[in-house]
C-alpha cells in the first residue's frame, strides 16, 4: 500500500480545476503557507517583510472567504442562515468584506484583546468568538479532505458543517456589530422605508409637472441629489403632511434623518403655507435648477459631470482600525493565539 502522504499528493487537485471545492484546496493552501511564515519571522528584526506577508495574508483570507461563500451558495442555498439583520446596520459597515473583519474580531476575542468593544461585552461575546473559529476549522478540514477525494459532490457531512459554520457567523455578526454600534430597530427601518415612498411619490409627482424629465433620471444627472431631496421636502410638509415628515408627532417619534431640524421644519412649514399655488409652483421650479442660477430667469440645462461628487477610496480596514502588529495570530490558523516570532 502507498502512504497516506503520498496517495494524497497523488489526489491533489488539479490548478486549472474550475470546481469550487478544487479552487477552495488551493487557496486554504495559500493561507497555511502565509501563516507559516508569519509565524517563523521575527517582526522587530524584519517588520516591512511582516507588513508584506500580514497584507499577503489579508488577501489570501479574502480569496478563501469568497470561495466559502459561493461553495455555501451552491451547496446549501435553501438552509442558509437569514440575513434579514443586515438592514439594521448602519450603511457605513457594509462593506464588502465585512466577514473578514467578523473572523479578525473573533481571533482577537478569543486571545482576551477587547478592540472596538467594552470588555464585558467583549467576555459575553468570547464563546461566541471560540464557537465560530472552531466550526471555521472544521469546515476547512472537511472541505480539503473532499476536495482531496471527490471534488464535485457534497455528501451530508460536508453540508451539515456549513450549515453549522453559517449560523454560527450570522450569531457571531448580529451579536458582535449590536456591541459594536447602535443597529436600527424596527420602528427606524420603517420610518427609513417610509421616506423612500416619500421620495418615490416625490419623483412621480415631479415627473408628473414637469419640473424633472425622464431622461435625467435614466442618465444619473448630478443635479437630482439636490433637487429630489428639495421637493421631498415640500412634499412631506404640504402633500403628504401625515407621512414621515409629519410635525405632528413628537421629534422622537420622527426619523433620526430629519428629527435633528424637527423646529427648523416647522418654520418652513409655515412659511409654505402662505404661498400661492403659483408661488409655490415657482419656488419648486427654483429648486430644481443650480443655486448660481437666477430662480426667475430660463433654467439651463447643467454641465453634465460638473456637479459629480469626488468620493476617497475607503481603508482598507473600515471597521476595526488596527496598527501592525495584530494583537493575535491570523485568524485562518490552526488554533487561536498569539503569533509566534522566530525562534
């Protein structure tokens, strides 16, 4: 009989492979390798090589999370974990590689460093945190042993695990970001869906008037960032006065949007009230065009491009800001804990 090492060189996928499980082998075998020489470095004697390998293995990490995720959408599309919570994170997290930051979060937890969170918080969360990364090896474990025998099936074990290893992140997730941020509850969300009905009404009737034509919508004109939340305004203090922008709740009762300028809506409120239907009809018109533009003369169409927004590339690490060296060894090692430097 040929040793085990060697039937399983011999049963070593192929590069050029395109089955997921054979693309997962690869780039688990990528992480180890970074791992490793992480671990046999000394980051005082050598810390712009540690800077190279720690971003290697950011986008090694990166590279084996999104592999996992297309595996779980094709192995077990209809048991995945919902992930309804993500409406009540805030915008700014949801990022495209939120998962990497959970995982990193997780090492961090379970080697006792308390990053973002306060550390009760953070002692709550450490099974948690222990639970994820245990399943998360698990999972790689698994996944290389059938990518090493049958690449192009899931039997049940290999689903069960998933299965398992997705609640376990979408726990992990919800429970890390509510300790971490205030998540919108479900009073918000639905006074955030309704100013999108007040918008989407606010567009039709502009639409409907005149005062916007169709073809800037398909175009994406700058201007309509501006001038949409403009009318929005005059429509939910005149044409829809009991919808979110309704003064006759309290302020607490009102979107965090607009709660902050609950008394400067009043004045507004007051002040449209006096006009009329012409007047109005004119101050709409006037808002819809430049503010270096004369409100009473033609309207100009726009420079097309000349009001674009520059926006900066986000950080790289949007949630968790962590100066080099990480407290806590990577989080796709073997076991949790804390680097070690050569010897």
């Amino acid at each position: 009989m040929l040793p085990a090492a060697l039937r399983r060189w011999l049963r070593r996928p192929k590069r050029s492979d395109p089955r997921l499980l054979s693309q997962f082998f690869f780039a688990d075998e990528s992480v180890t390798r970074v791992v490793a020489e992480i671990n046999g470095l000394d980051a005082e004697l050598d810390p712009q090589q540690y800077l190279v390998l720690l971003n290697q293995l950011h986008l090694s990490q990166a590279h084996l999370l999104a592999i996992l995720e297309r595996i779980m959408e094709e192995c077990i599309p209809t048991q995945r974990h919902s992930r309804d919570y993500l409406v009540k994170f805030p915008e700014e997290l949801l990022v495209d590689n939120l998962g990497n930051h959970m995982l990193f979060a997780a090492e961090c937890l379970l080697a006792g460093t308390f990053l973002e969170v306060e550390e009760a918080d953070g002692a709550q969360l450490r099974p948690q945190a222990r639970n994820l990364l245990c399943s998360l090896e698990l999972v790689r474990t698994v996944l290389r042993e059938q990518s090493l025998s049958q690449p192009g099936s899931y039997p049940e074990p290999v689903r069960a695990v998933l299965v398992q290893f997705d609640r376990l992140f979408a726990e992990f997730e919800l429970s890390y970001v509510s300790s971490l941020v205030a998540v919108k509850s479900p009073e918000e969300i639905y006074r955030q869906q309704e100013i999108i009905v007040l918008f989407c009404e606010t567009v039709e009737r502009a639409l409907r008037l005149g005062y916007l034509t169709q073809e800037m919508i398909d175009g994406y004109e700058p201007l309509l960032m501006f001038t949409i939340p403009r009318l929005a305004i005059i429509s939910g203090l005149l044409i829809y006065p009991e919808g979110p922008l309704s003064l006759e709740q309290s302020p607490d009762q009102m979107s965090r949007v607009f709660s902050p300028f609950y008394n400067l809506l009043k004045k507004i409120r007051d002040l449209l009230r006096v006009l009329s239907a012409e007047e109005l009809g004119l101050l709409e018109r006037s808002l819809c065009t430049a503010e270096s533009e004369d409100p009473c003369g033609p309207a100009t169409p726009p420079v097309w491009g000349s009001a674009v927004p520059r926006a900066d590339s986000p950080a790289p690490w949007g949630l968790l800001e962590v100066p080099p060296p990480p407290p806590t060894a990577p989080y796709l090692h073997g076991t949790a804990g804390t680097p070690q430097r050569g010897e």
